[in-house]
C-alpha cells in the first residue's frame, strides 16, 4: 500500500487533535475538581449525581430547616411549662402556709393576693408563641388561650363534660347573721357547716339559662360499654344569694350562674357519682381578660353580639396535633395543647380560697364592729346582752369558716400538686419527643456526610492523579507536534 504525504499530513493531525482533546479534558478537571463538564461526558455519573443532589437536597430541608424549625418550637413550649411548674411549685407553698392556724388577716390577704397574680401568670404562658404562632392552641396558632382583653359581647354554648368522681364534697357556713339583724332576730339558732355536692363548672358569672338537662353514662354489665341513662333535668336556676342556694330539694339540684356550681341533692348525687361521662351544657356570656377560650377546651358553639350578620361558629373539640417531616417519610408532632398542660381547676381552687378567705374578713369585720358597740358606755343591758348573744354567734362562724378556708387551702394544695403532675406529664411527653429528634438530626448529620462523600467520590476527581495525567498528555501532545514537524519538513519538491 502507497502511503502519501496527504495521508501522513491527515493522520499526523488526527493524532494531534486527540492529544490535544485529552490535555484539553484533563486541563478542564484540573481547574473545575470536576470528573464531567456537561451529562453527554458521562451518562452512568450524571444520573448517579443528579440522585444524589436530589438526596442531599432533601437532606438539607431535614437537617438545616425543619429539624431546627421544629427543635426551636419544642424549646419554646418546654420553657413555658417549666415557668408554670415553677409556678405551680410557689402555688402549693403558699397553700401550705395558708392552712396553719397561725396567719392574721394581712398575712392571708397577701397569700391571696400573690395567688390571683400567680393564677394570672400561669394563663399568660398559655399565650406563650413563636415567630408570631401560638404554642398552645394546636391548629389555631393565630387565637391566643386566652382572651387578651375583655369581650361582652361573645356568648358560648358550652358543652363540658365531667365524671363522677370529679363532683366534689364542699362543707358550707348556714344560718349566719348580719350586723343588721340586730333587733330583728333572737340569735338563738347557731351557724352550722352543712355539707353539700356541687359540680364546678369551668367557668362563673354564667348566663341564667339554666342547662336543660345533663346527660350520664355508665357501665353496663358488661363491663366493656358505656349506656347512655335517661337525662336528668330536676334542674333549678337559682341565686346565690337565695337562703337555699345550697339546699336542693331532694331528687333536684340547683344551678347557681354567679359561682357556675350545680348543687346536687344527696339522692341525686349517688345517681350521678359512679357515672363514667356527664355532659353538660351551659351559656356564658361576657368574658375578661385572661379567662381561658371555651374553643381551645370543649365543644362549644359562639355567637357575636357585634356581628349580628354572622352566622354561630361551631367548634369540635379534636386532637389537634402539628407534626414537622423530620426525614424520610418520618413525621413528629412538635405541639402540646394547653388542654392537656394548663387546667380551668387551678384557677377554680383560687377563686374557692379566695372566696373563703373573703369570708373570713368580712366575719371578723362584723366581731370586731360588735366589740366596738359593746364599748359604747350608753349601751342598754338589753341591747348589750344582745350584742354579746350575736358575738357568740358569729365568733362561732368565725371557727367555722376557718375551719372552711383551711380546707379550702388544703384542696389547694392537691389541686396544685394535681396540675403539676398534669403539667410533668406535658413535659415528660415532649422531652420523649424532644429525644427522638435529637437522635433523628444526629443520624441525618452523619447521613449528610455520607452523602457528601458518595457525592464527591462521583463527581470530584483525584488531583493528583489528574496533575500526574495532565502532565503525561502535554508530554505526549508535545511529542506529537515535533514528530508532525519532521514528518512535513521534506515535500515533493525535495525529491525532484
């Protein structure tokens, strides 16, 4: 076979431009660390690399965004219920010094007066948000748990429901006088601690329409299912101020709106004390500032005075739970609701010491009144005598709603330490939580390394091994240019 200088020339420059491709290839992932430049390179790595970003990517939407989102939120929550605990801790305390006997009046109003502030606060943390989402309120993060300021114009159709075993046995003063029954009455009969079973609804100051009926439930023989018993609806809307306020007439029960209490007759109360459920509905209207919103509690339905175009919005009391994609098909529920850390009960409890301790004053106003009158030098014998039979009397009341402020002290003190155990499982549940995304965000900070590694064993070349070949091709494009030099340094004209 002949070969010609043209077919020389074109394998000489063939030659060339491959050698020059390859130092061209190998220039390109010197300076970029990179293995290909565009998809056609490398076909098995461009798929490979674009499976990996897209793991990476997801990884870092985990492990950058929600995780910290997520963690951020749970800091928050947890802060707020160890302030309520802490809260809580100070609650029971001051119960406990309240139920001695040696305390004046300052000491107890003082004792008061720290516990109102201190019930205030704890609702206040219920408020508690982050970057502007209520902490407590599950799906509604843009309602507070509280009402911020005062509304009289919302009224709520409440339907709460109760068990047995939370009826309560209160003892109550009767037969008590006042300053102005002198001349009126003989102070013979004594005052008397008379006990009665009241249910304590959530609320006070309640609308006066009564509850039509309260629906119970009980085991049936079985053991296993809840049957529904006819309702009982002996029901009697009554004054607080009324003489038989705590007095039902047997078989009945009375509903008190001030103190939203229902007063069970004895008969009624053993129907009702082993039930399972009550429900019970009732309207309030008119709410102040701190008190609890019925919706984030009970199903309840509210009506806006103020709207009067707007049709009743119904709330469902459900499980509410805000859960943050952690990983992988992974999700974790971040939230606690205020139902399940912060009670109506504590702030009930106060509102009975403070009730009691009231009721103390005001009585030791009256006896120190009478001592006053009875130094009155133009005092008749008749009229100091009678003096002295009311002083009795009430120093008699005196005892016994010492007697009543004591316990209701002492219930206090249970009521506290049963919040704090509410408010323990709260945080024992989410520091559980708190520990799975710790230990979720610390396997995700090792799979994003690994990642990161697989990703760059695909991506990145070894630049040694890349200086080592480049340098190799120049030498070998080099050689190639000088051999193509002497080869064309002769032509056909050398010859002739």
């Amino acid at each position: 076979m002949r070969i010609t200088n043209k077919m020389m020339t074109n394998n000489m420059m063939n030659n060339i431009n491959k050698n020059k491709l390859s130092m061209t290839t190998l220039e390109q992932q010197y300076s970029t660390g990179k293995k290909i430049q565009r998809p056609s390179d490398d076909p098995i790595v461009t798929v490979r690399a674009l499976k990996l970003r897209t793991n990476l990517s997801e990884l870092d939407q985990y492990y950058e965004k929600n995780i910290p989102d997520a963690t951020s939120w749970m800091d928050v929550t947890e802060s707020a219920l160890s302030t309520v605990n802490d809260i809580l801790k100070q609650i029971n305390t001051y119960c406990v010094q309240g139920s001695t006997d040696t305390l004046t009046g300052s000491d107890r109003s003082s004792i008061v007066q720290n516990l109102e502030q201190m019930k205030n606060q704890i609702y206040q943390e219920g408020n508690t948000n982050y970057a502007g989402r209520y902490v407590f309120t599950g799906y509604k993060t843009d309602s507070p748990l509280i009402f911020t300021e005062a509304s009289n114009n919302l009224t709520y159709s409440i339907t709460e429901n109760i068990t047995g075993e939370q009826i309560q046995i209160k003892n109550r003063v009767t037969d008590t006088y006042e300053l102005d029954d002198f001349g009126s009455s003989t102070f013979d009969a004594a005052p008397q601690l008379v006990k009665t079973n009241r249910i304590q609804l959530s609320y006070d100051n309640l609308s006066n329409t009564k509850p039509s009926e309260i629906h119970y439930f009980k085991e049936n023989t079985l053991g296993d299912v809840e049957e529904q018993l006819p309702p009982f609806t002996a029901i009697t809307s009554i004054s607080v101020t009324h003489p038989g306020a705590y007095k039902p007439a047997a078989g009945t029960a009375n509903y008190i709106p001030e103190t939203g209490e229902i007063i069970l007759s004895d008969s009624v109360y053993e129907e009702l004390r082993t039930s399972e459920n009550m429900k019970i509905t009732y309207s309030k209207t008119g709410f102040s500032q701190g008190d609890l919103k019925p919706e984030h509690y009970f199903d309840c339905e509210m009506t806006d005075s103020a709207k009067p175009e707007q049709d009743p919005i119904k709330y469902t009391k459900t499980k509410q739970q805000i859960q943050y994609e952690i990983n992988y098909n992974q999700k974790l529920t971040v939230n606690t609701e205020g139902s399940d850390a912060i009670s109506h009960q504590i702030g009930r409890r106060i509102d009975d010491i403070l009730e009691a301790v009231n009721d103390v004053v005001q009585v030791e106003a009256k006896i120190t009144e009478i001592d006053k009158r009875l130094q009155d030098t133009t005092l008749s014998d008749t009229d100091k005598a009678i003096y002295e039979k009311m002083k009795e009397q009430m120093d008699t009341e005196l005892e016994l709603k010492k007697e009543t402020m004591q316990a209701a002290f002492e219930k206090g003190i249970t009521s506290s330490t049963e919040e704090q155990d509410r408010v323990n499982i709260a945080v024992a549940d989410l520091g559980s939580r708190h520990v799975r995304l710790d230990m979720t965000e610390n396997r995700l900070s090792s799979q994003k390394v690994d990642f990161e590694d697989l990703l760059s064993t695909n991506e990145d070349v070894d630049m040694v091994d890349t200086v080592i070949k480049y340098n190799a091709a120049e030498t070998i494009y080099n050689a190639s240019l000088s051999a193509a030099s002497k080869v064309v340094q002769k032509s056909l004209l050398d010859f002739l």
